[in-house]
C-alpha cells in the first residue's frame, strides 16, 4: 500500500498557494505591480509607493489571507466531514 502523504505535493501546493495570495493581491481597481509588491514584503528598496503600500497592507492583504484562512477551514472540516 501507498504512502497516502507526499512531502513533494505538499511543498508544491504551499509554493502555489503562495503564487496565487500574491497574484490576488495585484488585481484591482489600482494595480500593484508584482514585482513591486515582493519587495514591498521583503522590505527591499524600489517597492511600492505610500499609497499602495498602504493599500496593499491594510486592505488588500489581510482580505486575501482571511479568504485563505476561511479556505482551508472549509476544505478541512469537508474532510472530517
């Protein structure tokens, strides 16, 4: 019998997830630069201006990671389910 978890897929599906919070955070009415917005959250020089910053840590941010919290608690409690 098979292994029923695989350390590949998951790191995979982390690395996705990860790629796609960050590509949802760049579409909008304003946008963000994708580019920009991983220096701005690696704290590099030449990221977002204030008003994006602003806009991409206080409203587009925390929207997109609550929408992936609420995710995964729907997606586990289906499985226990």
């Amino acid at each position: 019998m098979g292994r029923i978890w695989h350390w590949r897929t998951t790191v995979f599906v982390g690395i996705l997830l990860a790629f796609i919070l960050l590509l949802g955070v760049s579409f909008g009415p304003v946008s963000l630069e994708f580019t920009k917005i991983i220096r701005t959250l690696l704290g590099l020089s030449g990221g977002l201006q204030e008003e994006e910053r602003t806009l991409l840590l206080e409203l587009r941010l925390p929207r997109v990671l609550l929408a992936a919290l609420v995710g995964s608690a729907l997606a586990t409690s289906g499985a226990v389910y």
